[in-house]
C-alpha cells in the first residue's frame, strides 16, 4: 500500500471515529467499529468499503433520502436522519410565516428502524422549535400524505424505503400550504440539502436540542378511512378477490376501507399479510418483481379468485391480476399502463357523468413514460392532459387533476384527499369497477376488450438494466446521444427529443424521449431511486379487430424491446 493510500486510510478512519462519537445506534457502531479495525489491519477490501461510507454523503433530493441501513454518511442511520431532521427543521423555520410556529406531521412504516428514525425526527424537530406530531402507529404513506393536509401542517416526512430490498430505508418529505401536501420539488430539496450539509459540518448530533412531541390519535385514520371509502359507491356485486400487503403495512387500513365501502373481505395471503421487515417470501419486496406475486396466485387458484389485488409494503403502489387460461399460473398481473388506462377511463366516465352544460371538466395527467393511451382518453372525453416527469410530486401538480398515474404502479384517484399515489383508494377504485362488471355479467379481461376497441391497442413494454456501477449509466446515455439510432427493431425513428435542458413545459432532466414512425416511442432514463437504466417502450394499433391490434401492437413491442437492448447493451 502506498504512503497516499495510507493517508487516505488514516483520513477516513479519523472521519469514521469523530462519526462513532455520536452514533447512538450500538448496532452501527459495533458495525463501524469493525470496518476501522480491520482497516487499521491492513484490510485493504475493509479499506474500499471505508472509503465507499465517507468518501460521498447520500444525497437528499426530491425524492428525499433512500439507502441502505449500516453507518456512515452515505448509509441510512440514526446520525444521517438525525442531521436531516434538523436541516429540515432549519429550513421549516427559515420559511415559516411571520408570528407562526411551523410544524410537521411524521409517519413511518415496518421497515427495520422506520420506528426509531420516526421518534428521532420528532425529538429533533420538537426541539428545534417545530411542532411535531407523530402517528399514532406504522401506518402506510398515504395517510400520512393524508395527514398533512388535514393537520394543515407545514410539511410531512415519511420513514419508508417503499419496495426497495429489506436492508433499505428512506426518507421522504411533503409540503403543506400552497403544495397540498405533495412531495417537495427542486428548489425546496437543494433548500433543505444545504441546510443539512451545514448542520452534518457544524453540529454533532449528540448536541442537538431534543424536545416533546405530540401523538396522534386514531381520528386521523379514521378520518382517512371514511373519505377514501368514498372513491366507490355501494357495490352492485361481490366478486372473490385475494389480497396481500407484501409483508408491508397496508392491510389493516385496506380492511377498515373496504369494510367502509361495503364490500365482503378478501381472502389472505395469510404469509404475507403482516408487516416483516425480512420480507421471507420474497425477493424483492415489489408487486413488479418476477415471483413475487406467485403466493398470491397460488391463493387465487385455491379459492376461485376473480381479482388479485395487492400492494407494495408501504402501501402507495397496487397491483392488479385477473384470470388468465394462458398463464402457467392461471393468472396475469396487470402492467400499470393496464391498471392506468382502465382507471383513467373510469375517472373520465365519473367526470362525463356529472358533466354541466359545458362539458365535463377536469385534467388526466400521467408521467413522461407512461401509456400515451391517456392523452387518447382525455381526448374521447373532452378532458384536459398533462405529461409530466416521473415522480407523483409532478404528477400531482397538474392543475384540475381528477385522475394521474405512472407505469411503476402508482395510481391518484382521489386529488382531493390524498396528493399522491395511493395504493389502497386506487385497489378500493378498481374493485369497485370489478364489482359493477360482475354485476352486468362481465369481467375486467371483457373490458379491457373494450378499452381496445374503443381506444386502440396501447401496448407497451420496459428494459431495465441493474448496474453495479452507476458511471455505466452515464455512459449508455452519453453514447445515445452522440450516436442516436437511426432505426429501432427495423421501425424508423422521426426525432430524438432530449430533456436534458428542458422541452417545451418540462423542466430539464435526464430522458430521452425517441419517436417512431407509426406512432410508437422509447423513453430512455436513468431511475430515480435505485440503480438502474430503464427504457420504456410503447406501440399502438387502431385497425383491425381487438385480436388483430393487440397482435400488431405487441409485435412492434417486441421488435422495440430487441432493438434497444442491442443499443444499451
């Protein structure tokens, strides 16, 4: 090892040490403590992981904080969220309206630690002269995006790493007042980023003030519950439908809505049902992920299901299958274009239905790379539509929204209680249409029929590359825009549309929007939250029979997915 290296080493492990001095956390200081030894060994495998924790902080942006669990600044820990907590704080303060006292509702889920990071936050916001009340219980995200507008707080933060691996936990914020309780956009995160980086520079954590918080009480579920059970009317039938939570938080608050609405409980995925931060059954905690609805199929078969219904752990995501005689399992999870264009179809029909004189009124917004079918619907109906950038603290900004959602799952169907996505009013949304078909005689694969017949065939389809490296990304997004393609699986490209300094309303970011002659489209982006390149593909088809068009669209599907991987690879 050269005399550098050791200098480096020596550096690190006296930024390690001064971070052990104020860990109250005995399970990453043991942890630390080790790393440190073994580097003082000469463990140069120790050395690169030393290096990993301290030589970069995790950045906080608008998707707030999100990593592993394990000590030093780029991990999540008690040290980490203690300083974020108080350059939250800072800036609550900073922006407070003259002669008021900010204040913060905070919620977290069964994630490991989420309880603990919870109860630091409120300590360390109470002391700093914020009001700060905790729910009452792990509770999912909705709620608490709930809660910050019916506390009328100055801002909400939510413990949860969502679907990311067990050993994740996050860190997301929300702002009350004129944001209606959507998730923080730039400016506000490099705000709050800055605030936290000086505090991590001038304060030892041990040294912040600590003060008392409030706790909520079970009114504000309650009150969550009663208003999310009114996205549906009286069901006209009672289909059998399964249900998980994914070792997540949603079921007792999915039960209480459903009870409310009228409708009969599901049958269980009975190993899945209660909150496990080990997740046991699966390998990643997400509805997406190959297998990791496979229990629920298994139920599905055993009783006769009509519906599965499920959601990721946090509760903000749901996933959907129906029957299907063609599947190995009997069953087909829905893609969330699917599960989006159905729901944006009976937002529209809601909306038509209670229309004045005028028309009906409001806006369907969707992300950049989700199914270009909504604009087609908010077309049919006379509706306004919004693309946005990915994230619902976009999505949930489009002005007279009634309905958003994005591929990944997520689903707004109710703007005027919760701003953002929301798992269980959407499954509450979507049984609810289940139900009504089951009463005329129909099932959701016949209306799915008719959204083709209606609207044409929206197929789409999604790569996504897991790297270990995040410079790979860079790379494949540098190479296409040096040497754009000139064709993808044979179909001709009419314009490559780079967002990287803006187009049109979007502010910039990092996609590639390709456009195809025929109509189809490839979006190309780095993932927001994990580490991955994902290309989003879509194809269309309007002629023919439903048969005909779902064959032609997912042909230009697969000749999409074959010709980007060759281009990312």
């Amino acid at each position: 090892m050269s005399q550098t290296d050791d200098s480096r080493d020596a550096e690190r492990i006296a930024l390690a040490e001064a971070w052990l001095a104020q860990d109250p956390d005995p399970e990453t200081v043991a942890e630390l403590t080790s790393i440190v030894e073994a580097v003082r060994s000469g463990d140069s495998a120790a050395s690169a992981e030393l290096a990993d924790r301290f030589d970069q902080r995790l950045a906080f942006g608008t998707a707030g904080l999100r990593g592993e669990i394990a000590a030093g600044p780029n991990r999540m820990n008690r040290v980490l969220v203690a300083q974020a907590a108080a350059g939250l704080a800072v800036h609550l303060v900073e922006h407070a309206t003259l002669g008021q006292t900010p204040s913060i509702v905070i919620g977290y889920d069964g994630r490991k630690n989420s309880a603990v990071f919870a109860r630091d936050t409120a300590e360390i916001m109470a002391g700093a002269g914020v009001r700060a009340i905790l729910l009452p219980r792990l509770l999912p995200t909705p709620v608490l995006a709930f809660a910050v507008r019916h506390f009328d707080v100055s801002a909400g933060v939510m413990v949860t790493a969502s679907h990311n691996p067990p050993n994740d936990n996050g860190y997301k914020v929300y702002l009350g007042g004129d944001d209606h309780g959507s998730q923080i956009v730039a400016p506000v995160d490099a705000e709050i980023a800055a605030q936290i980086q000086r505090i991590a520079d001038t304060a030892l954590v041990t040294d912040l003030p600590r003060g008392v918080f409030e706790t909520a009480s079970e009114t504000v579920v309650d009150e969550y519950i009663r208003q999310t059970a009114e996205v549906a009317a009286p069901p006209a039938a009672q289909p059998r439908v399964v249900y998980t939570a994914m070792h997540g938080v949603g079921w007792q608050t999915m039960a209480s809505v459903l009870a409310a609405a009228g409708f009969e409980a599901p049958q269980l995925v009975q190993a899945q049902i209660e909150p496990d931060p080990a997740f046991p059954t699966v390998s990643f905690p997400n509805p997406e992920e190959p297998g990791a609805m496979d229990l629920s199929f298994a139920r599905a078969r055993e009783v006769g299901a009509e519906l599965i219904v499920a959601n990721d752990p946090d509760a903000d995501r749901l996933a959907i299958a129906i029957p299907d005689p063609d599947a190995e399992s009997g069953y087909r999870r829905l893609s969330g274009n699917e599960v989006g264009l159905v729901l944006g179809w009976q937002a529209a029909e809601r909306a038509a239905a209670v229309a004045g004189d005028s028309g009906p009124n409001g806006a369907l917004a969707c992300s950049i790379v989700s199914s270009p079918g909504l604009e087609a619907i908010a077309k049919a109906y006379d509706l306004d539509f919004e693309a946005t950038l990915t994230g619902f603290k976009w999505i949930s900004r489009a002005p007279a929204l009634i309905f958003g959602f994005e591929e990944a799952l997520g689903y707004l169907v109710n703007p005027g209680t919760v701003r953002d996505k929301d798992g269980i009013s959407a499954g509450l949304a979507f049984l609810s249409l289940a139900a009504q078909l089951k009463a005329d005689g129909r099932t959701v694969a016949d209306h799915l029929d008719d959204f083709v017949e209606r609207f044409g065939c929206h197929a789409s389809g999604q790569i996504s590359i897991r790297v270990t490296e995040l410079s790979r990304i860079g790379e494949v997004m540098a190479r296409l825009r040096a040497e754009p393609p000139a064709t993808i699986g044979g179909i001709r490209v009419e314009r490559i549309e780079d967002l990287a300094e803006g187009f049109g309303e979007l502010p910039p970011s990092d996609v590639l929007r390709i456009v195809l002659e025929g109509g189809g489209r490839v979006m190309v982006r780095p993932s927001g939250t994990e580490p991955k390149l994902k290309v989003y593909l879509d194809a269309v088809s309007d002629t023919g029979t439903v048969a005909e068009r779902r064959a032609a669209a997912s042909a230009a599907v697969a000749a999409l997915d074959a010709g980007m991987r060759e281009l990312v690879a």
